[in-house]
C-alpha cells in the first residue's frame, strides 16, 4: 500500500501525535509498505525515518509555545507532492493547519483521506483565554472532518463529540501501548530513595506543561501529608507552575528508559487536564502497574474503570480529586490491587493489534472512495479512479 502520512506536528517536538505516528511507522516498515511522510520543518527534522522520505515544509514557532511549529506552503506544493508520490490513501494526523491544506490536495486528486482526531483545538481557546474562538475552531474542525473520507476518533467521548458536530463517517480507533517498555519491572528503588528521600508516596503526573492540561490543579494536593509530587515534562507553563508548586520536583522532559523507570517508579499516577482526546500517559502507567487518578472527562472516560484501575473524580472538583489522591496514597492494599487491574487492563492494546486496524480503516476508506465518491465533498463527486492493486513491495 502508499501511504502519505500528513503530519501536523512531528519530530523534534515529542507529543501523543508525533508517538503514535512513530509507532504507525515501524508497523507499515514492518509490512514494506510505501510511504511518504510530509511535516513541518524543524531545525531537527530528519530527513528519513525506517527508510522513509520526510518532506519537511517551512514552518514557523508559535510565539509563546516555540516547540509548536505551524508549516507554510500552499495546497497547491502538497498537490504536486502527493501527485508525485502517488498515495493510495492519505492519511492526516490531527489535521488543521497543514492538515487542512493536505485534505484539499487530495480533493484535487480525488485521493481517499482518513482523518485521525487526537487534538481538541476548540477547548484550548477557554484555556488560552479566548473562549469566543471556539464556535469559530468548530466550524473548521468541521469542514475539515465533513470532507475527510473517513474519521477516525480515540475514544467514545471524541465521538460523541464529533457526531455532536454533525460529523458523521466517524470509526473508533484507540492507540496502542509498549506493555514490555511500560512495565512494572521497571520500578526502581533507588530512583524512588532519590526522589523522595523521607520514603513519601511518589504522585507523577507526564505530560507537557501547557495550560491546556490544568497541571496548576495540583496545587490541591500539596498539604496530603507522606506524599512527593513529581512533574515530568516541560512546555512554557514550567516556570509558572514551579512557582505555583514549590514543593514538586520537577524532572524535565524525560524518554526511553529514563521515562519508563520513571512512570512504574511512581506509586499514583494523576492527570488533570479536561480536554484529553485519549491521553496515552494514562495508558502507559497502567501498563507501568500504577493507579491513575484523573478528571471524568474525555479519554480517561475509556481509560480508567473508577474503583478498580483507579479513581475518575467530577471535572473542576478539585477536593475529589485531592480525596481521590489521599484514598490511594493512604491504602497500600488498595493501591496494590488497582495496580494489578490497571495493568491486565491494557495488555490486550498492543501497538500490532491497533496498526491493524488501522490499515482495515484505510481500506475501508479506499473502498469508499471508489464505491461512493461524492461522500464528504463540497461541491461534485469525485473523479473516477482505478481500483488500486496492493503488492505489499516497497
């Protein structure tokens, strides 16, 4: 199979979009498909990944957030590349800016699309204290969803939401976890003795450190007493929140081993952000055999079984969730049996069985494409287009 993977961001900027297109990566590698990878460009950009193209397009940093880069070019550079390349499905990862752009190459070329939502733009615009931006980020989230051949949505929250929209064509896909990687035999004495020296619990939070994840909401948890908070991550909030948390260790952003020894290391895993599409840190401390305590909105709604793998606590409440941190903390035989829970619970979503799926929902698309072509488009139907044949060969 070709394959364009359309990617809104992308190395170097490490998030849950650039993890799971890695990820997707070495899967189609593994099946010696053809793909191209078009991003934004970064001064770290590589220019190949598993034997692959990155096509990398000139991109600026956002003002107060430089790790975010939004790539400029018109659809009419991405026509001529996905023209060159000759995909048989596109595939835009968390599309808005570029991804936009790339969705109306492939209408030019009467190329299938499939459409991953993984980032809940609209809600950031109360965070970032423009809340009447958000019908406005709704109306294009729409139009680009609306014209995708399909959409794929990470949890059953994302697609009520989506449906909510009158976005239809919409498939659940979840995301996979390394449970070898994430594994409670990375728990780590020694890192533990480091962090909290007095042999307090450990309460980590992973992720980046942007308004958008209401980390300051952890200010709640600071008077739980034999507790050490650990932040790990960074984004422009780091120094506000180290302010607003004088008494959290924070570690930075941390990967591989570092990463994995971190999260099993950790005796309660919290998250407060509201506006997780998924949020595969989630994920991958319950793979890691460590409860999640995390806001009952969103991805976690699909993540976390309150009272058994953890505890979901009402959004804004920021007692319960300091009662559901203290409830774990304070009961060792609680914590024990949500750990094992925790981490039986996601051992079935391994990356093969996800990837999998995704390349059905890529036929699913294709097939759409050639049976039903006028569905999604603004004006006409699709050009006809010959059956594609898939050898499998590079």
């Amino acid at each position: 199979m070709r394959i364009a993977l359309v990617a809104e961001s992308f190395l170097p900027h490490m998030n849950g979009v650039t993890h799971s297109l890695l990820r997707i990566l070495e899967h189609l590698a593994d099946r010696c498909d053809d793909v191209l990878v078009i991003a934004p460009r970064a001064s770290a950009t590589p220019s190949e990944l598993h034997g692959y193209p990155v096509a990398s397009l000139p991109a600026f940093a956002l003002p107060s957030y430089p790790n975010v880069r939004l790539a400029t070019g018109s659809a009419a550079r991405l026509t001529r590349l996905l023209a060159g390349f000759r995909p048989d499905i596109v595939h835009l990862a968390s599309p808005f800016v570029l991804g936009w752009r790339a969705l109306r190459a492939s209408e030019r070329l009467a190329l299938p699309t499939v459409a991953v939502y993984q980032t809940d733009v609209p809600a950031y615009a109360a965070r970032y204290r423009y809340p009447l931006a958000e019908p406005l980020l709704w109306d294009h989230v729409r139009r680009i969803h609306q014209r995708a051949t399909l959409t794929l949505a990470p949890s059953q929250h994302s697609l009520a939401q989506l449906e909510s929209h009158d976005i239809d064509r919409i498939r659940l896909w979840v995301r996979g976890v390394d449970s070898e990687r994430f594994s409670p035999d990375n728990r780590d004495d020694a890192w533990r003795q480091r962090v909290a020296p007095a042999g307090e619990r450990v309460l980590g939070y992973v992720g980046r450190l942007a308004a958008e994840k209401q980390v300051e909401d952890l200010v709640a948890l600071s008077d739980i007493p034999n507790m050490r908070l650990v932040i790990v991550g960074d984004g422009p909030e780091r120094e506000r929140l180290k302010r607003l948390l004088p008494h959290a260790l924070f570690l930075g952003f941390l990967s591989g081993a570092e990463l994995a020894t971190a999260v099993a290391s950790f005796d309660v895993f919290v998250h407060p952000g509201e506006s997780e599409t998924f949020c595969q840190t989630i994920q991958e401390a319950m793979a890691s055999g460590v409860p999640v305590v995390a806001t009952g909105r969103g991805g976690p709604l699909d993540l976390v079984d309150s009272s058994r793998t953890g505890w979901l606590y009402r959004p804004g409440d920021l007692a319960g969730l300091r009662g559901r941190v203290a409830d774990l903390t304070g009961d060792e035989t609680k914590r024990k049996a949500f750990a094992s829970a925790a981490r039986a619970s996601v051992a079935p979503r391994t990356w093969t069985s996800v990837c999998g799926a995704l390349i059905g929902h890529y036929s699913e698309a294709v097939e759409l494409n050639l049976t039903q072509p006028g569905r999604g488009w603004p004006t006409g139907a699709r050009p006809a287009r010959r059956r594609p044949q898939f050898t499998g060969s590079r």
